[in-house]
C-alpha cells in the first residue's frame, strides 16, 4: 500500500506535470495528477486521484525499470517516507 500525503488544513502549490491513468486490483481506472520532484538524488511522485480530491496524495518512488521505462515503486522503507514528507511539506 502507499503512503499517503494529506491535505487537510493547507493549500499546495505544487505544479502538476501530468495527468496519468492507474488501475487497481479489480480492473478500475483512475485518473490522478501527478506531481514529480526529485530529494536527496532520487525521483519521487505524488499522485493525487482527480475522482477523491479529499483523499490526499499517494507517494512513490520513481525508478526505471529493464525496459528504460518510468515504474511507480512504493516507499517501504519508514525512515525514507518520513524524509520525504518533510521535505514536501517545507516545500508549501
């Protein structure tokens, strides 16, 4: 499951770069903007879900898969997740 970055008591001013389509486990389609940044060397992104406004951005870490493609990797590392908050949140 990812991390989750809520929005509750402020505004972010984070300029999307895209808008992309996931689907889930049970074959749904959704549609999220995506906000990508880079922190300590690594590319992240939050993605938050344009059908649940309310439900907060999803953060991963980019990486590059065999194929040379972009892969959305869960951060499962704790430490690393909280890291990245904080540097998301001393970004508003």
């Amino acid at each position: 499951m990812a991390h989750k970055h809520g929005h509750d008591d402020h505004e972010h001013e984070h300029e999307f770069s895209d808008i992309v389509v996931l689907e889930d486990e049970d074959g749904n389609e959704h549609e999220c903007a995506i906000y990508d940044f880079e922190f300590e060397g690594q590319a992240y992104a939050v993605l938050f879900p344009l059908d649940d406004p309310e439900e907060g951005g999803l953060i991963y870490r980019l990486e590059i898969d065999d194929a040379g493609e972009e892969v959305l990797m869960e951060i499962e590392d704790d430490q690393e997740f909280e890291r990245v908050v904080a540097f998301l949140e001393s970004e508003e």
